[in-house]
C-alpha cells in the first residue's frame, strides 16, 4: 500500500490526533492537502512565523493572534466546521505547557462533536500522556531502491545538461553499490548527496562511496551512539587470515545482491589475544565489501548513558538498520553482556534487547563483534544461528610475521627489500601484529633522535626490549589458544 493510501484509511478512522514524525514537511503537505481537496474539507497549517493559514480554497480563517500557540488551539477549538489542522513544529508548546496540552486534549474529547483532526508534523515528537491515547502516528516509507536509481539518474541528466551533454562517468558495480548505500535517506537528502558525488568531478566513483556514507551517518545524527568509521582497512593491510578471508569471500555476493536464493550472512565473532589484529580485520570486513563501518563500543555504551543502557542500545541497532547496508563492528562485546555480572540486571537486559533484534532483523547489517574472553559471554549469543560462524585469531606464525612486517615498514615509506624479514620473524616469535607494528615504530624514533636511517640492528634492538603479551600473560594466553582449539575456525591457515 502506499503513503496515500495509509494516510487516507487513517483519516477515515477519525483519529482526533495524528503524529507525523518527518523531515519532509512540503511533501507531507502536499499530500494531505491533495486528500482534503479531494473529499472538500478545509485544511489550515500553523507555525510559529507564519500562523494559521488556510490552504487548497474558500476563506481565510478568522482574524486572531494566530501565531501565539495558545490561541490557535483556542481557535481550533471554536470552529464550528469540521477541519484538517496541520501544525508544524508544534513539540515545543507541549512540553511543560499544561494549558496547551488541556486544550489539546479538549478538542481530541470532542471529535465527536466538533469534526476536527489535528496533525502534529514535526522532526521528532513525544506526546504527553494525557494526550496520547487520543492519538495515532503515520509513518513515511522511505524510497525504494528503484526510486533512487531514479533519482541518481535523474541528476546525472541534470548535470550532463550543464555540460554541453557532457555524461556522467561510473561503472555499473559503483553506480549499484552507491544506490544500495542511499537507502534509509529521504528523498531530499538522497538528492543532496548524489549531487556532491557528481557535481565536483561527473565521475561516480569507488572513493565517493566512503564520503556518502560519511555524509549519511552526519544527517541521520548517530554520534550520540554509534560512531562511524571513515578509513576502513583492505585485507592488503591485513597479514594472514586467510580462512577467514576466503570465507568472507564466499559470502559477499550473497550478502551484497540478497537475492533469497541463500540465507543472507548474519554475521562472525572474531576471538583472540589482545593485539593480534581482531579490530582491523573487522575494518577490512567493511572495506572489503565496500561497506560502511559503524562501531559501538559497549564500555563506552554503559559509561556514557549509565542507567538508559537499553534504551540507547535500542537506538543504536535501530540507527544501525537505517544506515544498512552496512558492517557494525560489536567492539569487546563482553564489556557490554558478560555473564555473572553485578549490574542489577543490565548486562541481562542488554542481552535481551541484542538478541531479539538479532532474530528479528530484516535489514542488510553484517555483525561483526570482537572479544578477548569468550568465557564471559552467554551460551545463547555464541550458538550457531545468532552468528555464522566463530574465529579465533591467533598469535602470527613466521610467514605472517614477514608479511606484518612488511606492511608497518612500507606503511612508513621503508624499502622491505633492505631488511632481512625472514631474520626478523624468527627472532620476534610470540610478537602479536600490534606488537610488531610498535617494534617499528619504536626503532623509528630511536634513529630519528639521532638523525639517521632505520637498520637491521635498531629494529633488532626494539624487539630485545619488547616483553611480548605471549610472555608477560603466558597462562592466560595458552589457555585461550588450547580453549580455541576444538570449539573455533583458526583465521588462518
């Protein structure tokens, strides 16, 4: 069904108050305007700077201090013939207005008697409760995929036209990949970002891609949960993991195109020692697929909304499936749902809420969460079914080492060619990718003091001075490698 066709059985229901929560108030209104033109009922609209207007034919309304909320309740209540009132950003004047809401409250009473349905159309709206059980709420659909191709293409003729026909550049894989990603936008702000990815160049391109979805994750206000991550990793940045890798391969058409065929990927866990590269395989997961990347961070979940945990989760995993199609990356994931915590209950709560959205979701969101003890986290979130699948990324071999290796120093605008890596990996056996990562770093700055080039023996240096987690958590760590063994698929080969 359509909006039309909503909105229109929702007026034939005689609600007293209707809700609209939208930023596209001109075609909210057109819409209504165009139902109430249809079946001859006089349609009004208020709002702080223009007043009560009257739209579509007949008279004005009469002459009162409109503009004043107050009094344009106490008008809407005076009219004897029944009518449609649309007031916008009216959210302010109910909150700690308790004339305004009584007045509200009154016409809603009297519907039957005085015909009139008040639509209160702002970006966000929360009714008071007396008022609240004479009210319904609509909801606007967002475009589909096939408007928004729509509109991409539309705006590419629009630019080609300033242009002397000039086209527009993409490829067919981009241009797709940049429709799936506007999903969730209204039109209008659909439009405003397809007009920054072609107006600057012509060219739809891969690198627009990341600045869309920044853009998107800007208009839709997440920071306050979830935090968006621009620089994604590839999986060339990324040494080792090779199952893990090939798996995600596998998988990628399936989940991208979701075409029923298959099952649609839920999701993986990425266990492992801290440091070994779970949260830039994570990164490479959305880089990967071309997908933006969204991380909530259950400490900072608890520490920032202390006692409204649940409800801001719920707004993350709802903000989540509006951003989708998208990876969202469950960053140390027992912090946020361990088992045996002391919380007064919220860690079971929080469970509770992750869960059903996890059976329930409809929406393209690849889970990938992370955790350094598995041991901390329930039963009924590990089993297969919630995720697809859990990996355990282990401490580099020597082959891996080399590549680690080889990464941080070319990542810093060193030759590879001019250090022994196999020497390197062999001596630094233990080392977690972090690890490695901090032992060139470590030796850059040791010969940038004394102004010279980084050698063989600074970097061999740095590793001596290195005490490596395998050695300072030995335990700990072989323990979690032993546990991993039989229950997990090892990253890498």
């Amino acid at each position: 069904m359509t909006d039309l066709h909503d909105l229109e059985l929702l007026l034939d229901s005689k609600v007293p108050i209707l809700v609209i929560e939208s930023f596209e108030e001109p075609r909210v209104l057109e819409m209504i305007t165009g139902i109430a033109i249809k079946r001859t009922l006089p349609i009004f609209t208020w709002s702080v700077t223009e007043g009560l207007c009257r739209l579509g034919f007949g008279a004005d309304t009469d002459a009162v201090d409109t503009p004043d909320p107050t009094n344009v309740l106490k008008a809407i209540k005076k009219a004897t013939q029944p009518g449609l009132y649309v007031l916008c950003d009216f959210h302010p004047y109910l909150r700690d207005e308790p004339v305004n809401v009584r007045l509200l409250r009154e016409i809603a009473m009297h519907h039957h008697r005085l015909g009139h349905t008040v639509v209160l159309l702002s970006h966000a709206l929360d009714l008071p409760g007396e008022v609240k059980r004479y009210s319904a709420r609509f909801e606007l659909s967002m475009p589909t995929e096939e408007q928004l191709m729509h509109l991409v293409r539309e705006e590419a003729s629009n630019w080609s036209r300033t242009r002397s026909g000039r086209p527009v550049r993409s490829d067919s894989e981009t241009f797709k990949r940049l429709v799936k990603n506007l999903k969730g936008l209204t039109i209008g702000d659909a439009r405003q970002l397809v007009r920054g990815a072609i107006y600057d160049d012509g060219v739809i391109s891969e690198s627009d891609i990341p600045e869309l979805n920044k853009a998107k994750f800007s208009l839709m206000d997440m920071e306050s949960v979830l935090s968006f991550q621009y620089d994604t990793a590839r999986f060339s940045e990324v040494g080792g993991l090779n199952r893990l890798k090939e798996w995600l391969a596998q998988r990628q058409r399936s989940f991208q195109e979701n075409t029923g065929d298959l099952d649609s990927p839920k999701g993986i866990m990425l266990l492992g020692v801290q440091g070994s590269g779970k949260s830039l395989a994570a990164k490479a997961v959305a880089g990967m697929w071309s997908l933006p990347l969204l991380r909530l961070d259950f400490g900072a979940l608890y520490n920032k909304f202390y006692g409204e945990t649940e409800r801001n989760l719920r707004e993350a995993l709802k903000m989540a499936d509006t951003m989708s199609p998208c990876v969202l990356w469950l960053d140390e994931i027992e912090k946020g749902i361990s088992t045996g915590s002391d919380d007064s209950g919220i860690s079971s709560r929080v469970l509770g809420t992750l869960l059903t959205w996890m059976a329930e979701r409809k929406s393209q969101v690849f889970i990938v969460a992370t955790s350094n003890d598995i041991s901390q986290l329930p039963p009924e979130l590990v089993r297969k079914g919630r995720l697809d699948e859990i990996f355990f990324v282990d401490l580099p071999n020597s082959q891996v080492r080399q590549e680690i290796f080889r990464i941080h120093l070319e990542k810093r605008s060193q030759d590879p060619s001019h250090f022994v890596l196999e020497h390197l990996a062999n001596i630094s056996d233990g080392f977690s990718g972090a690890e490695i990562e901090q032992v060139v770093v470590s030796a850059l700055y040791r010969v940038s003091a004394s102004d010279s080039e980084l050698t063989m023996s600074a970097l061999e240096t740095a590793i001596r001075e290195t005490n490596p987690l395998s050695v300072v958590m030995a335990e700990r760590v072989q323990q979690l490698r032993l546990w991993a063994r039989e229950r997990c698929v090892f990253a890498d080969d």
